[in-house]
DNA sequence: CTGAAAGCGCTAACAT
DNA sequence: ATGTTAGCGCTTTCAG
C-alpha cells in the first residue's frame, strides 16, 4: 500500500505538500494540486486513517451509549431511529459513530474510559443511563456531550447539554387539533405518573382541555385494553381517546374492536410516536408525530458544534412534533 | 494527561518496560507488574488509544454496513437486533463497533475505502446491500468480513462469509410441531414468490406437510388480512395457518378476530420471527424464534475469527431456530 | 528481566 | 508556494 512518501517521490514534491494538496491547503497552488491528487488516484493511495487520527490528536469519532440488550430494538426502536439520525448528520460533518452498551450502573466509568483513553471526540448519551455522578464528570470535565432525550430526574442533569422532543407542546398539538374538529369530551389514556412521557403529553393536553378524563396504567397493549373497555362503560360515551404510546393505542383499538365499536364514528382516537404501524392500523391513526430520526440528527449536529467549539453554550433543544391528521379523528361539526 | 513517558519516569523504569507490563508481557516479574500497575493508577494513566491504534497497525473495530434511512428502524428491527448482539461479542473481544451508513449502489466504494483507509479491521455486512462487485472485491482482497443474512443471489455471493437462520429448518420445525399435536390441515399465507425468506420457510413446512394450502401476497397487514378471510372461506375450514412473519400473522388474527373465530379453537396460528408483540398478543402467538440477537453474537465471533486468522476458513454458519409453544396453538387429540 | 531505539504515517509549525 | 523538521504516544524488536 502506498503511503504519503511514494506519493510525494513519484509526485517529486515533499510529503507535506502532498498533505496539503490532499487536505486543500490554500498555500498549494491549483496545478500542482491537480497533479498530486492525479497521482494519488493513480497510486490508489489513501491516507492512513491510523496515521492520520494519530496526528491530529481527534479521531473524527463519537460514540453513542446506551443499554442495547437483546430485545431493545423490538421494545425501542426509536432509539434506533436516533442512532441512525445522527450517524447520518455525524457522517456529513466527517465523523464516525461508535455503537457502544452499557448500562447506568458503569455509564460512569465506561464514559471516564472513553474520554481519558481519547477513543472518540464526543459522546451521546440516551437519557435512559444517564446519571447524577455522570453528569457532574461530564460538565466538571466539560466533555463534548449531547443527551438524547431529556434527563429525566432533573437533580441528575440540570447541567448536561441534552435534546428531546416537547411531548408538552406534543400534547397541546393534539388537544387544539381536536378542538378545532369540535371535539367536546375527551378521555386521556396514560402510563403512570412517573413516566415522564406520558405525564408531559398529558399536561399539554390539560392546557387545552381543562377537565378531561385521565385513565392511568401500565404502557402495555393488555392495560390499553382494559382502557379502552372502561372508558367505553363510561356513564357518557367520551368522543375521542388520547392515548399517550402506541402501545396503549393498540389496546384501545382492540377493546373498541371487540365491542363493535367503530373508528372514528362510534370513538375517534389519537395518539402520540409515529410508528409506521400506526398507518398499517384500519383506520390509519392520527398521531402527533415525533421525528426521533431527525432528533438523531440534531443531535449529531450539536455534538459536532460542541467538539469544534468547546466553549459554546447551547445547553438544550427541543424537537418540534407535528400532527400527521389519518381516518382515526373525523370532522365533528360545531 | 500523563503519558506513558511520565510513568516511566515516576516508576522509575523505561517506557517500553511500562508498556509491557501494561499489557501484560510474560517476561515482566510480577512485583514489578504491580509496582508499575499501582503508579499508573495513582496517576490516572490511560494509554492514549489513537497513540496504540497506531502502533499496533490495528484499531480493534469493525463496521457494520446497512442501509440505515428513516424508518429502518421501526420496519426491520432484526437488524438491529443482530447489530446489538454483534457489539456484545466483540466489545468482549476487545473490538468496537461502527455503524455506517450505505446503499447497494456505493457500498464497493465505501468497503474499499474503510479497507484501504485501514480505519477498520473487518466489516459486518447486512445481506440487503450485497452486490456482486462487492463479493468479488471482498473474495479478491482476502478481507475479513461476515454477510449477515443469506445473500440472496447466489451468483452475487457464493464466494462470501456468511451467517443466517435456517429458514428452511424453522418451517420443518413448525411443521414437525404442528404434525405432533395432531393437525392435519393447514395453511401457508405467504409471500410472493420473490421473498427468498417466506420461501425457505415454506418449502421446510413442505418437506414435512406434502398438500400444504398455500397463500401468498404482499408481506404487510392488508394481506394478511385479506389471506385470513380468505382462508374462513375454504370449503373446509383449516385447523391452523402459518403465517410467514409477523405481518401477515397480525392480519390474519384481525381477520378472525373481525369473524368472531376464536383462537386456538376456531383455528390455529403459528408465526415465525419471535417479535415481543407475538407475546403481547392475544392468545399469545406460538412461533417458531429466530434468535437474531444471538446471530449477531456469532457474526460477531466469527468476524474476530477472520481477523486474527485471515487463513481461516469458515465460509457460512447457520444459527438454528427454536420453537416457542403459546396459547395459539394446542393439542388437537389424534 | 529490562532498556534503547527504531519506527508507525501523517500533520502542522516554521523556515525558506 | 513549497520544503524541512519535529513531533504525536505507543509497540516492538533487539541487545544487554
């Protein structure tokens, strides 16, 4: 394989004017930039990445950290629809991404690793193993840092750089949108109060519709289900459901299916993350839709910033959702 | 950040004594082992990983190829189901994981470049963006690298690393399964004839099920649901359907659940690929569990395999389904 | 068992 | 505009 010497000899420059003409240096003029470039190609020479993340003292790399035990992609795709947002946005910006497990319990040290070993440039944490210890080494350290999706307990991460979706402004999306379809009655069906999600959709939507219904339990198709046969026993039939996850969203709909009831006719239904199923479902579901990939590549993009300008201060951003309207909600005159 | 220079210095021995002991030499006594070891840890040492990278003409890291646009991850989460198991065995190697991007159409160029680049030691391809050129480059260049899934035109990969999931063998099972529990009539909803993985499924039920009724369409829910009132219809009813993935299982069940048949009494269901939502389900699915998380894990072996012993010479691997029994499917007497 | 020294291939500051 | 040169921090012969 040829390295940067053979180029320069055949070229018979020196190697840094090889490097320069490589690199577009403006000092090399365009000529001999031509002929060097020409002869590389020739040579098949390419640089050695080693070599090159070696001299530069940056490996042009970040590493995505998360728990990616088996069945994650089944339980969460959605990360997986960040991770491949941000590779996208890293790549164009001429990083790489590392894909790497771990768990809140060693976040800490494997983190620690990364940096003091300088295996990567940057890092980006999903908020699920974020930490209080964590977060305290990544700002002490000032450690190029994005968290993916807001940490949840706000005395861990008051001060680690994160992006998340506004799933309040999610809620609130949904609630005026069917306010304006004239919706009247409305049940929320929702997780418990300690998912985070799923209370932030829900106080949205309390900033729209004062007194709706909330329905809690388990994020699970079976507790959507019981949902959806209790709301639909309900003294007055409510008209439309807001369901916080997918999940709960197919319960509901298989509940109003074993009882006949039809969509959006008999119960309108909206609900929150995009997944394609939700256009696979009979009708297709209105959703607030959340872009987890394009949450990726903010996130890819603000961590590069970060690397670049160390000092800068962004310290979050927020994703807008956007209502997707499908044959789950329907006009309801005035 | 101290060097390794500095723990010399401070240990009182030469750097490439500090080296060995670091890395476990043979031919460093033990107390001076854990002399060194001690000081390098008072001292927060680290080796600089680009530094060793370097040296050592190896980055201890793969990358894993596929195509990863919006929405790969919601409609092929397998994928990154193997791509979680792969970086489980080969960070217990000692190997990272990259995660790029990249299209049937480039794929050749990028390999190329990640090789002659030296950026990685081996590359985990997914099956979907093989080509012929690539296969070629890959058998030519003795490069180490895994295909993970069958490549589907043999004339593009015969000559390639692989690992995937007998398919064929997964439909023996299920078939074998059911002929246990005494079912005698049955239904394939399948998919056209162009899908090589519903087609390897069907020809194991074949082998083991001679006038299997088969179905065949599109591999989305619409079909399913269409096959599923379609096979209510038959003259004679059958006692089971297999379904070829989890698509076309969830349509059928709607098509029965909109039938009012019930399940396992009215008919029978067995599903491949064991998508956590087959447990969700209601009655929960019976399948037959390709374990993609665990493939990954081999691909990941294997490729580590290739990389120290580029001799060696694996040439495919099959990883073996495994059959799940759940509540939609039960015994039929004889 | 330990140390000296020669790279690894490239970048970048500095000199010309 | 181009060349000279000094690293980058570690691994790895090879000599002692």
């Amino acid at each position: 394989m040829a390295t940067i010497k053979d180029v320069a000899r055949e070229a018979g420059v020196s190697i840094s004017t090889v490097s320069k003409a490589i690199n577009g240096s403006y000092t090399i003029s365009e000529e001999q930039i031509k002929h060097i470039k020409k002869i590389a190609a020739q040579m098949g020479y390419k640089p050695n990445a080693r070599a090159q993340t070696f001299a530069r003292k940056s490996t042009r790399s970040a590493v995505f950290l998360s728990c990616l035990d088996r069945n994650t992609a089944f339980v969460n795709p959605h990360m997986f629809e960040m991770i491949s947002g941000a590779e996208s946005s890293l790549r164009e910006k001429g990083y790489s991404l590392f894909l790497q497990h771990c768990e809140a319990k060693d976040i800490c040290h494997i983190a620690k690793g990364i940096i003091d070993s300088k295996s990567a440039d940057g890092l980006l944490i999903h908020a699920s193993v974020i930490t209080r210890e964590l977060s305290i080494m990544l700002t002490r350290g000032n450690i190029p840092h994005i968290v993916i999706g807001k940490p949840e307990k706000p005395e861990a991460g008051n001060s680690l750089c994160w992006i998340d979706n506004n799933n309040c402004l999610a809620g609130e999306v949904a609630a005026r949108y069917l306010l304006e379809l004239g919706y009247k009655t409305a049940v929320f069906a929702g997780g418990y109060e300690t998912d985070k999600i799923s209370e932030d959709r829900l106080s949205g939507v309390q900033n729209e519709m004062k007194d709706i219904v909330v329905l809690r339990g388990e994020s699970s198709i079976g507790d959507g289900n019981r949902m959806g046969l209790e709301l639909l026993s309900l003294p007055e039939r409510p008209q439309v459901v807001i369901c916080a996850n997918n999940h709960l969203a197919y319960g509901c709909l298989q509940a109003f299916r074993s009882k006949n009831v039809s969509i959006p006719d008999g119960i309108s239904l909206v609900a929150f993350d995009d997944h394609p199923f939700a256009l696979f479902m009979n009708p297709p579901l209105t959703t607030v839709s959340i872009d987890v990939y394009e949450m990726g590549v903010q996130a890819g993009k603000l961590l590069v910033s970060k690397i670049r300008k160390p000092g800068m201060q962004v310290q979050s951003f927020t994703t807008v959702p956007t209502l997707v309207a499908r044959g789950s909600t329907h006009n309801v005159g005035t």
